[in-house]
C-alpha cells in the first residue's frame, strides 16, 4: 500500500534546482562559451607547468630579420632568478620562440614584448616541447599580481575550494552515465561523441569527474579540427585512459588546454593537467 506521501527529492537535485545554483550555473556557463571579459592572466599561469622570475637576453637583431623575411624560432637566453611553479635545477636555460614574419597572417603574437622586456626583470610562463625544450607562452611584468594569482591556485587545490561546486551544476548523471559506457568497447566511442556533443553545458560536469583513472575500452578518438588554419579536417589521439580522453574532449569543447595528456602521460602530467581543469572549474563561477 502507497502512503500518499510525495517522494523526496535527494538532497543533490534539491542543490542542483535552487534558483541560486542555477543562476550560479548559468552564469558560468557563458563565461566559458565567451571565454571569459575580465582579466584572463590567470589562464596562462594555470596553463603553464613552469613560471619563473629572471632577465631576458633576446637577439631583437634577429627578431627584426625574421620579420622581414620568413618565420622562424629563435633561442632566448634566460637567467633564472627565482622558480614559483615547476622544477628547474638551472640558473640559465634557452627558451625556444617562434617569430612570425610580417607576410603571415598569424603575427603580432605578443612579439613586441620581447623588445619591452629585453634586459629587464621579469616573469616568464613556459611550456614544455614535445621532444623537449622550454618555449616561452607568456611575458608578465614583475609584480604582486602574478605573484597572488599562484598562490590563490596553490590554495584552491590545496583547500579543495572546487570540490564545493561540483554538488550544484547541471549534467552530473548524464556524463557519469557517458562514462561508464566508455569502459564498454561497444559503447565507447559513441560515448565520446555523445559527450562532445553535450557542448560547453557539460564542462563544469566533466571537470569534476575528471581524476578518474580506470582503462578505456576503446584507445582511439577521432576529432573534428575547428580552426580554419589546420593543415587536417581531423586529429586522431590515442588517450589510454578515461581521464587522458576527458581532456581532449574538453580542449574540444573549450578551445583551452592544461595539459596534453590526450595521448597518455605519466601521474604527473595527469595531476597537473586536473589541477589545472579545476582552477578553470573555480574560475568559472568565482570570478
């Protein structure tokens, strides 16, 4: 016999409903898909596995001959100061960067700032090649500034600060539901495409869903190329895990990156490519 009494709502519905939550939800939402109005200095900081304070030795000689010809990548000596994120053992590095010649399209890619900031104290942001190597992503003046945004990131992962959002967004069952197919070999690769199309809604879901480190079922993932400057209609990843397959969906998605695990990696690579999903996660619906 039925009491007659309505069933509870769980309490995570209940979270997920309230017309504050969904506020907070919506509001976030638009500023992935507009990629963000405010300041977005922070991106790079949480994109970049190294950033350090030092001088720059740029050839601007070179620079200028570049320009006038053909586009290539020049070597910039660095004298390392101080390390605030990653680990160099070196005072003195090469920091690798590719120069656009005025005859391309893609150029003024912030190469003025190696003239402002030659033999000058600054921070640099830098990403890790492919087959090693530093290459220079950002140049920041020497101030508190950078200095605060780290330690804020530091503190957001250290205190677990993204852990309060994940209980209140929108798409949490349906892309658990689309993870799990990925552990099925006949279901996987349509899971992969069902969440991509989930679009910028199912971001915040994903991230928070993200560390999880069980085997795929399907190693294989074929992905429309967006950009109207890619030399291939498609790229083809081999990501060996669910989290290796969640960040190239959501590069997809987003446009951003933290880490190119797509293709496997190590536990380090995968930390710090979560870590930096989850600053953009706190990000989203804190700024």
């Amino acid at each position: 016999m039925q009491s007659g009494l309505p069933r509870a709502i769980p309490l995570k519905k209940r979270l997920q409903d309230s017309p504050e939550n969904k506020a907070a939800f919506e509001s976030a939402i638009k500023k992935i898909s507009e990629g963000f109005t405010k300041d977005n200095s922070w991106i790079s900081i949480a994109q970049s596995p190294y950033i350090l304070t030092g001088t720059l030795q740029v050839d601007t000689n070179e620079i200028k001959k570049i320009m006038r010809t053909k586009s290539a990548y020049i070597e910039i000596d660095f004298a390392i100061d101080t390390v605030l994120k990653g680990d160099i053992p070196s005072k003195e590095i090469i920091i690798n960067k590719y120069i656009y010649s005025k005859k391309e399209k893609r150029q003024n890619r912030n190469d003025s700032n190696l003239f402002l900031f030659n033999g000058k104290k600054s921070i640099v942001s830098l990403a890790l090649g492919y087959s090693g190597g530093y290459y220079l992503s950002s140049i920041f003046p020497v101030t508190d500034e950078v200095k605060n945004e780290l330690a804020k990131q530091n503190e957001i992962i250290a205190s677990k600060a993204y852990t309060k959002i994940c209980p209140t967004i929108q798409h949490s069952s349906k892309v658990k539901s689309l993870i799990d197919d990925m552990l099925v070999e006949s279901k996987a690769t349509a899971a992969y495409a069902k969440l991509e199309e989930l679009g910028i809604q199912a971001v915040p879901a994903i991230i928070c869903q993200m560390d999880d480190q069980r085997e795929l079922a399907v190693k294989h993932i074929t992905l429309k190329n967006k950009s109207p400057t890619a030399w291939e209609a498609t790229r083809h990843y081999s990501p060996e895990l669910v989290v290796d397959v969640l960040e190239a969906i959501l590069n997809q998605i987003t446009g951003k990156s933290f880490g190119n695990i797509h293709n496997g990696g190590i536990e380090e690579e995968r930390t710090s490519t979560i870590n930096g999903w989850r600053i953009f996660l706190w990000h989203s619906f804190n700024d």
